[in-house]
C-alpha cells in the first residue's frame, strides 16, 4: 500500500520535472538571451544602454530579415544557402541601378527612381528564389544542391557586375529624382531606426501569413509530412516555388537595408550570412526536419546571435573567436533541438 502511494506521489514530481525541462527548452532562446544581456552588462558598462540597444537591433534586422526567409524554407523541411549570395547581388543590382542605367544606342543615362529601384531589386531576389523553388519542387534537385548552385551564380553575378570593385556612391542625384535610399540605413522615426521598423513590420506579416492563412496551414503540413499533406489536397509544389521565392524577397529586402546603412554595395557583402541565419533559425527553436518553427522563435534566435556578436566586439573579443563562439552556438542549438523534438533515444 505504502509502495503504491509512493509512486502516486513519485508521478507529480517527475511530470513537474519534465514540465520544467521542456520550459527551458522551449524557452532557451529567451533565456539566452537574457544571459547575454546580463553578461555582458556586468563586462561592460556600455553595453546596457537604450542608445546601443537601439544600433544592436539595427544590425539585427539585417540577419533577422534574412531568418524569416530561411524559416519559411526551413519549415517546409528544406534549406536555403542562397540567401548570402542573393543579399549581396541585391545589393549590387540597386547600387548598379542608382548610378545610372546608360543605353548607348540612345546616347542617354536614365536614373530611375528609388520605388523603382527597390521593385526592381525585390523582384530579382523573387526571380533568383523561385528558380531555387523550380529546380526542387519540379526537377527533384536537392534544395542543398539547388541553393549551394545559386549561391556561387549569385556571388559571381554580382563579381561581373562590379569587377569585384565596390559601388560607393549610392545618395542619388535629387536634381534627377533619385535621391538615394541612405534614409533606410541612417533615419529613424520615433527614436527607432527604419532597418529595425521593416523587420517589425516583416515579423508581423509572416506571423500572420502562418499562423491566419491557408497557405500557412499548407507549409506547416507539407513540412511535416509532405506526402500526406499532398494527399489531402494541399498544393505541395506550388508552397515549395513560394517559400523560395519569398526567401528571396527577404534576402532582396536585407541587401537594401544593408547597402544603406553600408552606403556601399559591393559583391562580397553577405559572405556567410547564410550560416548565421540558419544558426538564428535553429536557435529559435525550428526543426531542420520541418514542420515546426515560429516567427517569435526565429527573432530571439537573430537577436541571440546579433546581441552575442555585438558584444563580443564591444568588450574587444576576436574576430575569429566570434566564428568560433557562432559555431559553438548552432552545434548546441542542434542538439537541443534533437532533445525537444524526441531525436535522442528513440529507435
């Protein structure tokens, strides 16, 4: 009798035990980066100031951006190792745009006008995404393959364009119409910098998108079981075409934020980026298996990484020990990933 009351009383504690640990799993990004602030306010008296948290956030917003791209692809159950490549070309089709387009024939010079840059460059991103989402929705080619291809087409795109040279001039000639678009790097509005509102602005459209649309509720199915979700009905090829191409949107978006604040476009800008946004994805909290994810999950992952690097810089940390820290940081996140998702211990 005792033994039976024993182990009724032993299940609460252990059920309450799990619930603890899956708390902090499912909260790890927060507390994380929670850890960071405190840290590094205690190594630096600079670091804790609504000044600085402000310039953090508005370095971000480049690799956030880039996030909600890669977490639509992500829960589609693929991966995106374009977006680097394709925020740099980005970067360097508006910088190209805004010098001035000459048509030889013509004997003229036309400079178009910053809406039409920006159309412009966002459609390009979409173009370069939807080939990525073509070559694996319809040609069966691994997105690894399909991406890892249209990162090297995008960088050496972006390397003819410039001859590996760097465009510098990017304010625009208002005695033309254009008058640049170094206001979405340097202006804010309400205290806020513009690059942090557009991230805003981004997370709340995909959140919505996920969570209060039918295509949302497709992408969540096809990440997780694309075979069954393609039986019910769900159009699965065509979600696979639009996260691609949305993921180029983004990556379009991030490369205008950042030649702005840059106020500079050159062909290597980007080099990486893609593995620190699959780094802000994972340590959100989504499955590399698809399926599973969040937009709240994914901006605590970018500002985790963001905030973790900012620091690092900020109490005179090396460069190559914030690759390392980075590296460290997606391995742990991986891992935790595989405890949550039940990766661990299962047959």
């Amino acid at each position: 009798m005792s033994d039976t009351t024993n182990a009724a009383a032993g299940k609460p504690g252990k059920k309450g035990g799990m619930n603890i640990i899956q708390l902090l799993l499912e909260g790890r990004a927060f507390f994380a980066l929670i850890a960071i602030i405190i840290t590094f306010s205690l190594l630096s008296p600079n670091y804790a100031s609504v000044s600085n948290f402000l310039i953090m956030s508005n370095h971000v917003a480049i690799f956030g951006l880039l996030a909600m791209g890669m977490l639509l692809v992500i829960l589609n159950g693929g991966i995106d190792l374009s977006v680097g490549s394709v925020l740099g070309l980005s970067g360097v089709f508006a910088g190209f745009l805004m010098q001035g387009v000459e048509i030889q024939s013509a004997g003229i010079i036309l400079y178009p006008p910053v809406w039409a840059v920006v159309v412009l460059t966002v459609a390009l991103g979409a173009v370069v995404g939807m080939c990525n989402g073509v070559l694996v929705a319809y040609f069966k080619v691994p997105a690894f393959v399909a991406t890892l291809g249209s990162l090297y087409v995008a960088r050496g795109v972006a390397l003819l364009m410039t001859d590996g040279l760097t465009f510098n001039n990017l304010s625009g000639d208002p005695g033309l119409g254009n008058t640049g678009f170094e206001w979405l790097g340097f202006n804010r509005i309400a205290g806020v910098p513009v690059g942090v509102i557009v991230l805003a602005v981004a997370a709340v459209i995909t959140g919505l998108v996920l969570s209060r649309t039918a295509f949302g509720r497709w992408l969540y199915s096809s990440g997780g079981n694309a075979r069954a979700a393609e039986l019910s009905g769900v159009p699965v090829k065509h979600v696979q075409v639009a996260v691609y191409s949305l993921s180029g949107v983004f990556a379009a978006i991030a490369g205008l934020v950042l030649s702005s604040q840059l106020t500079s476009a050159g062909p290597q800008a980007g080099f990486t980026y893609e593995l620190t946004t699959i780094a802000a994805v994972v340590v959100g909290g989504a499955s590399l298996m698809g399926g599973r994810g969040t937009v709240t999950g994914t901006l605590l992952g970018a500002f985790v990484i963001g905030f973790l690097s900012d620091g690092l810089v900020i109490i005179g940390v090396s460069s190559y020990w914030q690759t390392v820290f980075t590296g460290a940081v997606i391995v742990l996140a991986v891992m935790l990933n595989s405890i949550q998702y039940g990766g661990v211990g299962k047959k």
